[in-house]
C-alpha cells in the first residue's frame, strides 16, 4: 500500500535541492562520455532545457526525456547528470526553463518527444536528420517520477526510469499497467522515502515486463549533485547504452550491478 503524500515527496525534493546544490568544484564539466556536453533552450519549446553534444556527432541521437524532483519547472537542477547522460550521444530534454520556477507536469515530457520528432524533420533546424526518433527514453526523479509514469502510456516510449520515486496512491496503480517498455528503479536504498513506493509498484508491474529494481544506500538525495551524476550517473546512462543503443557492455554492467557493489538489485525477464 502507497504511504506518502504528493506534497511530501515534493518538499523533500526542494530539501534535496537546497541541501545538496553542487559547489563549484562539483560543478558539471560536460560528462564522462565521448561528447562533452551542454544545455540550450529555444523557443520553440521555451518551458524546458535541452542537453546535448556540445559538437552534434556523426551517430543519431536517442531522445530522454526528464521530469524533475518536486516537479519544479528548473531545467538546471538536475544539471551535473542530465550533462553526464548527453555526453555518452543521447538529446536530453529536462522539463522547465534555467533555474526556472512553477511547476511542471507530464504532458510537457510528451511536448518534448513532440519537438524532438518534429526537429528531426524541420527544414533548417541543426537537429534535422540527426535525431533517433525511433528510440524514446522517459526518466524522472521523485515527483518528476510521477510524471515519467504517466508519459510511458504513449507508445513510442522505449524504456522509463524512475529515480527514487514511486506511485503515492493505490488509486493510481492502474498506471502501471500502462507500462509496455523496459522499467528501471533506482532507489537510495531503505531510507529514501520513497524506497517502499518503488518497491511496491515494481511488485505490480504487467507480467512479462522486463524490470530492474536497485538500491544504492544513498537515501532519496542519491548522487546527482556529484560530479557527472555519481554512481547515479554512470548507471544511468549505462541503461540508457542498453536500451537505446543496444551496447552490450553496459549491458553486463547493469546485470553485474548486485555482484560485489554496494547496489542491492532485484530483475526479471531482463536477459
């Protein structure tokens, strides 16, 4: 049974936000990955924050989508690893303006994966026939996880992350059924608040789904404040190579995830 109110999950990302707001010796440096990395915004999709290859690369560019904590409209707060995943060659869009403020939703993930498609087939647009719009990533971070769930009904997701989130109501399992890729969690372990949300749902999750569910004793802060994202960010974009790329090394990194770390990792039908 879901325990934890919408408001909570939400105050507790703003304390995230403000607890642990990257110094400048952690500021984001562009990314581990082969593309050094930055954010644009344009206006023809002004509410959000685009992350890419600073040099647009020969190889098309997945599409992630990224909802964040406390569904607040600030497309940099989660900047260190929306930076680390556009490094390793994926278009990541975050929800909400540079330090922007309000509140977002998801619809504005599905407004993302729209200009990212329409982009890729725009006269003009530096993006045109550089985008892989076959290859759809939705993530999301505490109530930016919500977001994500919601979004993953249309069918050209691929694949749904959930960062330290969870569904806060058995009023909205039906959501779960809707899920039709490759889901992931990734929790802080017991003490994150939102660790029995997380569990609980992937406990409901349709049969035959492929799931992952990992625990890193981190609590719900994780490591995104650290330099590229942390072991948050290498995991992360070590999905997103697996399941938008098909790269085989980071598949063996994410089935080796439970063998000798500190991650406590459950999976089924992931082969």
């Amino acid at each position: 049974m879901k325990g934890i109110g919408r408001t909570v999950i939400a105050a507790i990302a703003v304390t995230l936000a403000l607890g642990t707001a990257a110094t400048p010796a952690q500021a984001a440096p562009g990314g581990s990955g082969p593309y050094p990395a930055d954010y644009e915004t344009t206006i023809r999709l002004y509410n959000h924050t685009i992350y890419r290859p600073s040099m647009l690369p020969a190889e098309k560019l997945p599409i992630v989508v990224w909802g964040n904590g406390a569904c607040r409209a600030d497309g940099t707060w989660f900047e260190n690893i929306l930076k680390e995943f556009a490094s390793h060659g994926f278009l990541v869009i975050a929800n909400g303006r540079p330090g922007g403020t309000g509140s977002t939703d998801a619809d504005m993930l599905i407004d993302a994966i729209d200009w990212a498609v329409a982009e890729n087939g725009r006269a003009g647009s530096k993006y045109r026939g550089r985008i892989d719009t076959g290859k759809v990533a939705v993530m999301g971070q505490s109530c930016g996880g919500i977001e994500a769930v919601e979004a993953s009904a249309d069918a050209r997701v691929d694949t749904t992350v959930f960062w330290n989130s969870g569904l806060l109501s058995d009023l909205e399992n039906y959501r779960l059924a809707r899920l039709h890729a490759p889901v992931a969690y990734f929790t802080g372990g017991p003490d994150d608040i939102a660790y029995p949300n997380a569990v609980d749902d992937y406990s409901r999750l349709p049969a035959g789904l492929p799931a992952l569910l990992a625990h890193l004793p981190v609590g719900h802060y994780g490591t995104f404040a650290q330099v590229n994202g942390g072991e948050y960010g290498r995991v992360g974009a070590a999905w997103l190579k697996w399941q938008l790329k098909g790269d085989q090394a980071a598949r063996a990194l994410i089935l080796g995830l439970g063998s000798g770390t500190q991650w406590t990792v459950t999976r089924k039908n992931l082969g």
